[in-house]
C-alpha cells in the first residue's frame, strides 16, 4: 500500500494514475496520523515551495513526516516533495522552518540558459540503488524547475544531472529517496522506476557507482485544437491560417475539419513518441471552460494512460457566469491542474494584460499569469501568442512596435515588418507586438511561450525562424516553435537557426504525413539531441 501525500497543489492525479496503472494500491493522507501509519510514502510536490511548506506546517504534518523518515520506511518525494526534505528554500520569502531530513539548501539556477530548466535531461547515476534496476543508462527523464538543490553531504547524491552546470538530481540515504524530475511525466522509463518502488520492500543503495548518462534533449510537441463541430461533438480539428472549416460548397459555409477525438490522439502521439501534448480548446473565448467541462473529462481520461506533461489552454480567463456568479481564473485553472494538466496555456487574457502592464508599467499582482504563477509556479503558466506579420516600409515604420528586418520581403518589397498579437484565435488585432508581449508575460511571472504564427500555420512551409528568434532573444524563459512544420527538416532548421527549446506541430502528425519517430531519426542524424523511445 502506497500512502499518497497530497497537500493540494497542482497535478497529483497523475501520479495517483501512474500508481494505478502499475497496479498498485493507494492511500491518501487526510491527517497526520495517516502519515505515521504509512508503509510507503510517495509525495509529489509541483508549484511554490513557500506554499508547500506553509501548508505542511498548518495541517500538523512537520513533525509525523520527521518521525517517519527518522524510522528508515521507503520515502519518495518528487520535485518539491524532495527539496521539502532539505533545511529551506532561496525560494522561500518568509524562511519557513523546513523538514530538514538532509543538510543543505535549494538555490535558483545561476545560468544564461532558459529557466525554468524544462524538458528531458539525462542522470549520472552516482550510487547503486534498487530503485534504478531495469533502467536504461541513457534514460532521460523529463525536469521542470527553477530551483534547485545544494546539498552539504556529497554521499546522499543519487544521480547528478547537467544543465549548464552539474547539480544533484536525485538524493537517497537507506530508504529515503528525492528526484527533481518527475517519474510520473517520464514516460516508460518513469514508470519503471515507480513500478521499482512500489514492487521492492527496501531500497538501500549497494554501493558506490558512477555511470554517465546523456544531456538535455529538444522537445517535439504534438499539438491538438479541439473543439465542438456542428454536430456538437468535441473534436480534433486543424485550421489554415487558423480557418478550420472545409471549403465552402454551394450554399453551406464549410464544415469544421474533422481529425479524430481528442483523447485516442493524445494516446497515439504518447505511444508513438511525444514529449509533451498540447491541448487547445480553440473556441474557448466564447464558452465558459467550466460549463459543461469538456476537456476537464478530456484531461481526466487522457491522464489516466498518458505519461508526458499535458498543457492546456483556452478560455482560462475571469468570467461570470449566466447566474452572476464570479470564476476567477486561477479557479478555472486549479480545475484543470486537478483533472491532470502539469501547464496552463493562455492566449487571449495575456494579451490585454501584457498591454496594460505595458502602458502603466505597474503591475496589479490580480492577473491571471500573476495569479496562477504565484501559486502554482511559472513553470505552469504559458503564454501562446498568436501573431500576424505586418510589413513596414522602414525600421520607424512601425511607432512603438519592435520592428525587425526581414529577408522574406512583403508584397511591396517592403524589408521590415512587425508581428502584431491577436486575440479571440486571429479574430481581432491588438496594437501591441508579440516580441513586447512575450518581455511582459515573463516579467509578469510567466514560465513558458508557445510561439505560433497565423501566416503559417497549416501551410507546411517551414516554421517562421525570424520570428521565432526575434522572440527567444527577448525572453530567458523557453520558447516552444509552432506553426508551418512540414517535413523533418522544418525542425532541425528551426533548432539550428533559432535556440528553440521546443518545437510543436500539429497537421503534420494529424494526417500521419510525418510520424514522430521520423522527425526524432532526422533530429539525431543532424546530432541534436532528442529522446528516442526505447
Ligand atoms: O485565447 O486563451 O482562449 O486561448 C485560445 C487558444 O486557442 C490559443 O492558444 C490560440 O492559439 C488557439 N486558437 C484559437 N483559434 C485557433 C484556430 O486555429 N482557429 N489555434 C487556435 C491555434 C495554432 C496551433 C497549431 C500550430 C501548428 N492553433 O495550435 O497547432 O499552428 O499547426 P501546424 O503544425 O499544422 O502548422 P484563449
């Protein structure tokens, strides 16, 4: 019997399905004493650690944690679940007393590279232990955090991980374990090292080791736009230039495109390969996310065999509903982190925050990227922009807008142009630039941009690489490529010319003209990195 600690901040249920789908059998703590009693202790933390250890501390579990841990019994704590096991965070303002099981601390990354640290990185296992049997040498697991750990004895290492520099990735002293990645997102190497620990009554690491593993891989994304089609059933659907419905014929205004249903697609690119599956509930502007909750039961299902980060996006805004009753956003969002989303998407709402905050200069700490980054992290928070190429004549051409120089000219041979943000899917423009609003949205505690772009998307041409550059030199934070993959050589192109942290396609993949595996084969062939399936 596993007892699950759940202190109820973001995506548990994933573990929770991981665990079951293993067969295993679970308990959660609802009082200290559950803790006291537990056999197996596994404890997935994700979002902030101020949070986390404020809310340990106010439900009495300090103390039965330490005595727990104190007594050897199996401990596994995920991500923030293992860093609560060192004496105190640089993350943590108010310098909350901590579990203190290890001596050490948790420091910010100090790195030119993107933070938060996220994707698919591989270990260097430092001590022989049972919980790494039958897994691969060249594992890579997947990691998101800005955060991480210093800890004072070398001895306690588990695994090292490179990111920029060498840190500890994984921690273990008799039966009493800590990785920052998260098994539970890590596909099939991740279920066999949670299989290890619910099958195998002790852990203690047999000696000494020191095995290499590989680094940090680029992530491909397969991307679905769902939603309802006239009939009202929920759909995969896939837009040119974002129109999703078929040609018009004599008299009927064309039917929307038809790909498949969510939840068998998000399977199949699972099975088939993908790092990470993106879902977009693409007519969320217009409907209430929460009314007849769709893709909150999308996510439930989908989460119960997908074992990758899922993000989801659209319509997770402010909204009252026909009875006058308030949501706010970060309500809207904590029922998709409930339903098994690891990544909130937003696209609309960031767009007239962005320009606000662009205007005062002030921010209101009540935005939805403020709000839900605040308690759940800024690695849960992504922006996805949705801009349009505008040509200028000149550099000036464009007042207040960034303005790059182009080697695509326009219609008129213009040489400039500007990418102007839209909202409501392309619907209406903004006066504000997607190079600006990408700054703001990170300024604003945003972890992550999914970067599209309305001129080429479904076009097949290749992703917009100037663009995608003009924007990853504004942020520190990752940016995902989207829109117009066509072939492998779209993604190798937009790596070696852009430093995109991940690229995503969508049309491709639906129609089966490209399977995943070809795109990873071209990847490697052109020696960058990428996780090949085992
Ligand atoms: O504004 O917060 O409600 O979010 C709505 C979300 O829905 C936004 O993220 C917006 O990008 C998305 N969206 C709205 N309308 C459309 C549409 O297509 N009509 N889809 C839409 C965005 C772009 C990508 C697509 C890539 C790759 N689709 O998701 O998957 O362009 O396609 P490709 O590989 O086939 O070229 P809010």
């Amino acid at each position: 019997m596993i007892t699950l600690l759940d202190y109820g901040a973001g995506n548990v249920r994933s573990v929770r399905n991981a665990v079951e789908k293993l067969g295993g059998t679970l308990n959660m703590v609802t009082r200290p004493e559950d803790i006291l009693s537990a056999e197996k202790i596994l404890f997935p933390g994700v979002g902030n650690y101020e949070n986390m250890i404020q809310v340990l501390n106010r439900k009495g579990y300090m103390a039965p944690l330490r005595e727990y841990l104190a007594s050897n019994r199996p401990f596994f704590g995920i991500c923030l679940g293992m860093q609560a096991l060192f004496q105190g965070s640089e993350e943590d303002l108010s310098n909350n007393e901590s579990i203190g099981f290890f001596e050490g601390r948790v420091e910010r990354f100090k790195t030119k590279l993107s933070v938060p640290h996220m994707g698919w990185n591989g270990i260097h296992l430092r001590q022989d232990s049972p919980l790494m049997d039958r897994i691969d040498t060249d594992a890579r697991f997947y990691f998101v955090h800005s955060f991480h750990l210093i800890p004072h004895d070398p001895a306690v290492v588990l695994t090292t991980t490179t990111y920029d520099y060498e840190f500890a990735s994984a921690v273990q002293q008799g039966n009493i374990i800590g990785t920052q990645f998260h098994p539970e997102k890590s596909g099939k190497q991740g279920m066999q090292l949670l299989e290890n620990f619910i099958r195998l009554p002790d852990f203690t690491p047999r000696g000494r080791v020191d095995v290499p593993g590989c680094g940090l891989s680029k992530r491909i994304i397969a991307c679905l736009d769902v939603r309802s089609n006239d009939q009202g059933d929920l759909v995969v659907t896939k837009g040119d230039q974002y129109d999703v419905r078929e040609k018009p014929g004599d008299g009927d205004r064309g039917s929307v495109r038809n790909l498949g249903k969510p939840v068998d697609l998000a399977r199949r690119y699972y099975e088939e390969g993908a790092d990470e599956i993106t879902f977009l509930n693409i007519t969320g502007f217009r409907d209430f996310p929460l009314e007849d909750m769709p893709m909150i039961q999308v996510l439930e299902q989908t989460s119960k065999n997908v074992f990758v980060p899922l993000t989801i996006g659209g319509g997770i805004r402010d909204y009252t509903d026909a009875n006058g009753r308030n949501y706010t956003a970060l309500e809207v969002a904590s029922r998709y982190f409930r339903s098994g989303a690891d990544k909130i998407s937003i696209g609309s709402d960031a767009v007239h925050v962005a320009k606000a905050f662009v205007e005062t200069g002030k921010k209101t700490g009540k935005s939805a990227i403020e709000e839900i980054s605040r308690v759940y992290g800024a690695q849960a928070v992504v922006i996805s922009i949705d801009p349009k190429r505008v040509y200028v004549a000149t550099r000036q051409g464009a007042a207040g807008h960034h303005v790059i120089k182009t080697d695509i000219p326009g219609p008129n041979g213009e040489r400039f142009c500007w990418y102007q943000c839209t909202v409501q899917g392309g619907r209406t423009a903004m006066d504000l630039d997607a190079v600006t609003l990408a700054h703001a949205c990170e300024a604003l505690g945003a972890g992550e941009i999914l970067l599209n772009c309305i001129d080429r998307d479904g076009t097949k041409a290749g992703y917009d690489l100037e663009l995608i550059q003009a924007v990853k030199q504004a942020v520190t934070i990752p940016v995902i490529a989207s829109s117009g993959a066509g072939s492998p050589a779209h993604f190798s192109e937009v790596f070696e010319h852009t430093g995109a942290d991940a690229a995503l396609a969508a049309g491709i993949f639906h129609r089966k003209e490209v399977p995943i595996a070809a795109v990873k084969i071209h990847l490697d062939d052109h020696g960058i990195p990428v996780r090949r399936m085992p």
